[in-house]
C-alpha cells in the first residue's frame, strides 16, 4: 500500500518563527507509519505543508500536492490535524473528483474547533477521524457517516523511562495559556515545586531528549489540559480578528468579520476539556499523571488506579501533597498506568486500529 502523510513538519512560535524542534506529529505519527511500513511492506510518503509553502507559496503547495497525488496514485492520503485553512477548497474537491485515494482527516481539536474549520472541511475527504467523541453524532447529523473516534496513544518506539532518580517533584511540559500559568502560580504559591517546560514559558521548548528525562525525573507529572476560555481582550478581538496563516502575506493580524458566528461558537465551546495526546505520554514513562476529567478518558485509564484526577486548584495542591508523601501508592499508579499504556495505547496499536476501521488494515 502507497500511503501519503499530508503535514506540517516544524514547529513555530506563535509569530510563526521555527523553533528549530519538529512538529509533535513527527514523533508520534511518521516515525510509526514508517516503521509500520518498513515492517509490512508499505510505502511511506511525507508531503510536508510548511515547507511546500515556504518553498511555493500557498497556492503553489496546493497545486504541488495535487500534481502529486495525481501522479504517484496513493492508496490513502493521511491528512493531520491543525492545518486545514492552508488547503484551497477547490483542491481538495478536485483530489476527490480526480483521484481514487482514499483520504483521511484527523480533527484533533474538535472540542472547539469543529465549527471553525473541521465542519467546513469534512466534505473533502473519505473519512474523519475526530478525537472529540462529542463530535461523532455532529458529523453526522451534517450527513457525514464516515466518522471514526479515535485517540493518539504514545510512541513509545522514543518515549522510554530514563533510569535516573526521580528528583523533580511535579513537572508540566506543554504550552503557555492564561489557565495554566494561573495553575502553576497557584502551586508554587502553595510552596509546590514545579519544574515547567515548553512555548512561552521562560525555560523555552523542549527537545525529544529533555522531555525523556524531565518526566522520568518526576514524582508526579501533570497534564493541565483545563479549557482553554477565558475572557480578556484578546480572546474578544479573535472573534472579529484572526492571525495570519502560515505563509500569509500582508499584516500578521487578518479582518475575520464574516466567520462571527464560528468564532463565537468556537469561544463557547473553549470550555470543554479534550483529550491530549499527553494523557497516554506520561503513562509511558512510568510516571504518575495527575490530570482533570476530559471527554471520555475514564474508558482509557481507571480513575484513581491507573491516573488521577483533580477538579479544583484545591484539590490538586491536596492530592500533589498526599502522593508526594505516600510513594509506594504513587509509584503503583505509575506502574498500572504503564502497563495499560504498553497494552493498549501505544501509537502503533492505534494506528493499526484506525486502518481497520476504515477497511484498509496495514
């Protein structure tokens, strides 16, 4: 089989500067297809997005990636989630009118993201794959059957315990939003030490290497996956502005009038809490995860045996300091949850489930 990975391959800033770090997908999807198919005899082909624009331009990696797929005739095209607006409509109708590949969309986000670009975008492709299981029964009342949940898992071929003393006593490695900041201060406040690592944070991003050690370092690892809504200026001004693409010319903020309604929407629905692909990371490491409910995470790991659960700020200073004091309960919940990871929740079991799913097993 000639499979396809459509994506970006580098992570940026928010102004859109590289990191100089690949894109989470990277690690957690390519590198598992192409071990997959170097194993099962399949043909991995990247189309990376971001440099296709940086060498092109927009309209020239749309017209780039047409060409190709009409050429080289894959079996599946894999698109990957967060980069639906740099795709032109018309392109998408015409791989579809054109082409017989089976195309795959991978909607990560739709928790809020659902009116603002997914719903938009779902007529394009064969399947989506949405990691919102609020998001099936939406689909398809719009009509779209071809809709599979579906959950990341981790790779853990790169995401292996270190054996090295857990000195760091909680740890969060992730983005910087007004939510967690408010989080983390809170802790520290509370007199918890908390090792924070990643974009926008003052220590910066991490490297696959750094992020192996710091969590393997650690107690207690915790994934703040609160909703991102909040209510200040800026999140008012998105409703009316937006930031430009990747590769878009002209002023880096764009006039965004004509999608009110989504980004109202879009706001609202800021408050529901998803499932990251840090839920099954952590486990991975043999590090015990303290987390907020999300979704359906509960039919993933077992609440109070193999994670833990937090509602309040309160309440998780509360349960920081009981398994910072109790660490043979601790170290059990990590041992469970990495047990359920390597059982049921690595990259590669769920990608050989969603081949399966949508009737081309690898």
């Amino acid at each position: 089989m000639n499979i396809f990975y459509i994506t970006y391959k580098n992570d940026y800033a928010t102004d859109w500067k590289p990191t100089g770090r690949y894109l989470c997908q990277y690690d957690t999807t390519y590198l598992p297809l192409v071990k997959i198919g170097r194993e099962r005899g399949h043909t991995i082909r990247p189309f990376w997005v971001d440099e296709a624009i940086l060498e092109k331009g927009e309209i020239g990696m749309n017209n780039a990636l047409l060409d190709a797929i009409l050429t080289e005739k894959p079996d599946v095209c894999f698109f990957d989630s967060g980069m639906g607006e740099s795709f032109n409509k018309r392109t998408l109708a015409k791989i579809k009118e054109k082409s017989p590949t089976l195309t795959i969309y991978i909607c990560g986000d739709d928790s809020w993201n659902f009116d603002h670009e997914s719903k938009h975008f779902a007529p394009y492709f064969s399947w989506i794959v949405t990691c919102y299981s609020g998001a099936v029964g939406r689909y398809r009342a719009l009509g779209y059957t071809r809709v599979v949940s579906w959950q990341s898992g981790a790779n853990t071929d790169i995401l292996k315990p270190l054996r090295v003393p857990k000195d760091i006593d909680v740890s969060f490695l992730g983005t910087w939003g007004p939510p967690r900041g408010k989080t983390v201060d809170d802790l520290r406040k509370a007199g918890i030490n908390v090792v924070v690592r990643g974009n926008g944070w003052p220590g910066g991003g991490v490297s696959l290497e750094e992020w192996n050690n710091i969590i393997s370092r650690s107690k207690i690892s915790l994934c703040l996956n609160q909703a991102p809504f909040y209510l200040n200026w800026r999140s008012i001004a998105r409703l009316f502005f937006r930031r430009a693409r990747f590769g878009e010319g002209g002023m880096p903020i764009k006039l965004d009038i004509l999608n009110l309604p989504d980004n109202i929407r879009t706001l609202w629905q800021k408050r529901i809490p998803n499932i990251k692909a840090r839920h099954f990371e952590i486990p991975a490491f043999r590090t015990m995860q303290i987390t907020q409910h999300a979704d359906n995470l509960e039919e993933y790991y077992v609440p109070g045996k193999e994670i833990i659960f937090y509602t309040t700020t309160k309440d998780l200073i509360g349960k920081i300091r009981y398994y910072l004091s109790h660490p043979e309960e601790r170290e059990a919940i990590a041992e469970r949850g990495y047990e359920r990871t390597l059982r049921d929740h690595t990259r590669d079991k769920r990608l050989y489930e969603l081949f399966s799913k949508i009737g081309h097993p690898l």
